[in-house]
C-alpha cells in the first residue's frame, strides 16, 4: 500500500469485501466504496452493505458509498449467477461445477470503473490514491479474474492508457490469503474501531443464493468456504442460515474431507 489516506474499494456487501473495508478505515484511509448492481440473484447483499454502512457511520466511520445500476449486464452475460432459470451449483468451492458462478469479465469492468474513480479523486485532489479488491487466495482456483498475473497485466494496461497514473496504487491485502486470513484481519480491526463483531458481520452476505430474507441453505460454495473459515476462527457465524449451525457446519466439513480425499 502506498502512504496516501485516500482509498478506493468495491463493496459487494460480502465478508471479503468488508473486511477490507474495516481493514483501511482501522488504517485511518478516507474510503471511497463503489458497488454494483449487475443483475446478481444475490442483490440483498447490497441492501445488507446498506445496513453495515449505516452501523459504521453510527460509531463515527463515515465512507462515501456509490452504487452504480448496471442490471442490464444480467442478461447478457452466461452465469449462474445472473441466470434466473440457472440454480446456483452444490458442493465445495473448487469443484468444477463452480464454474457455473464465473461472470464472464466481470472483475475486468468493476476494476477499470474503480481505477478510473481513483485517478479522477487523485487527479482532482492532487494525491495519491489506493485502488483496492477483497480477492483471495480461494477464488484463484474457479476464478481466473482473481489470480495474480491477471492483476499484473490489467494494471499494466491500465498505466499505459491514462496520464498521472503513478497516483493510483493497487492494494490487494488478502491476495496470498485465505478467508480465515481475512477474518483475522477483520478482528484486529473492529477491535481497533471499537465495533461489534457480529453486528458486522451479520450485515455480510457470501451466499450466491439467499431466500428473500437474506438466509441461506448453507451448501453452495461461497457458503461452504466462509462456514469453514468461521468454524477454523473458532467462533459461529452471525448470519442466519435456514438450517441451524450445527447442521450447515456439519455439512461443510463432510464436503472438505471428501474434496480432501
């Protein structure tokens, strides 16, 4: 990271996203949060970000927030996760069914809309600015729009195409980490803030497949990697699920030993 106090990031309204998030405002950064509206099944994550924003602004953290409504891209694009005829798949997070919850390109154009903003905030500020995704370790394996060498070369072409782009910086925390890394970090931080961990967390949304009030089944991917995060941190997780934790944990494990074997 560089030492600007100005930063960037894309809020999905998820736990990674978050505790990014929490992470810059525990470093003292004025947060600039973008999310989008794609047409995802899952939109009640941004109605949860909502949520978690308003607590933060409550305990003194205020972070400017835009949502940008880019519905349409729903329609076009062939995903599981935008597809309201396609069940999102079962299962652990690296098999290859998981596939299916890939949205062609889509880290591509929230990332180039987020580089764009931290130029302009730098440009208009005259300051460096940090530009910042929640990616992680665990999504390299289904998504390739989350490994390394992608961010390498997007940046790159970034740099080429824009002046004063030695103001903007990527920071990726959690690149070489895992979800249980990001717990972690989150912890220190809302010790640090003085906030509730599972008030935060609760306002968190990692099912691709919620039901109307937010809950989840517990068995997609997303669902499996943050209930095993939660249960290696030691501690439930605060959200709802429509089945009680014990049986969503049980059913978790069973299906990292089998992808283990």
């Amino acid at each position: 990271m560089s030492h600007s106090r100005h930063a960037v990031v894309c809020l999905s309204g998820g736990m990674d996203s978050t505790s990014l998030l929490l992470h810059l405002l525990a470093k003292g950064c004025k947060v600039y949060g973008l999310s989008f509206d794609y047409g995802q099944k899952h939109k009640i994550e941004l109605e949860r970000l909502g949520a978690n924003l308003d607590y933060l602004k409550s305990q003194g953290h205020v972070v400017a927030w835009n949502t940008l409504d880019m519905a349409q891209l729903g329609q076009l694009y062939h995903s599981s996760l935008t597809n309201s005829d396609w069940e999102i798949p079962r299962g652990h997070y690296e098999q290859a069914n998981m596939k299916e919850t890939v949205v062609p390109n889509r880290n591509a154009i929230f990332a180039s809309i987020a580089y764009g903003y931290a130029l302009s905030i730098a440009t208009r500020q005259d300051t460096n600015v940090d530009f910042c995704l929640g990616v992680h370790s665990g999504d390299h394996a289904i998504y390739p729009d989350c490994r390394p060498e992608f961010y390498r070369a997007i940046v790159k072409a970034f740099e080429a195409g824009n002046w004063d782009s030695d103001k903007v910086h990527l920071y990726l925390p959690y690149l070489n980490g895992d979800k249980l890394t990001i717990l972690r970090d989150a912890d220190q931080a809302i010790n640090q803030l003085g906030l509730d961990f599972d008030t935060v967390f609760r306002n968190t949304i990692t099912s691709y497949q919620p039901d109307a009030d937010g809950r989840s089944h517990g068995e997609t991917g997303s669902d499996v990697e943050r209930i095993l995060a939660f249960h290696h941190f030691g501690r439930p997780d605060p959200v709802e699920y429509t089945r009680p934790w014990k049986d969503v944990l049980n059913n978790a494990l069973k299906l990292e030993q089998k992808h283990q074997r």
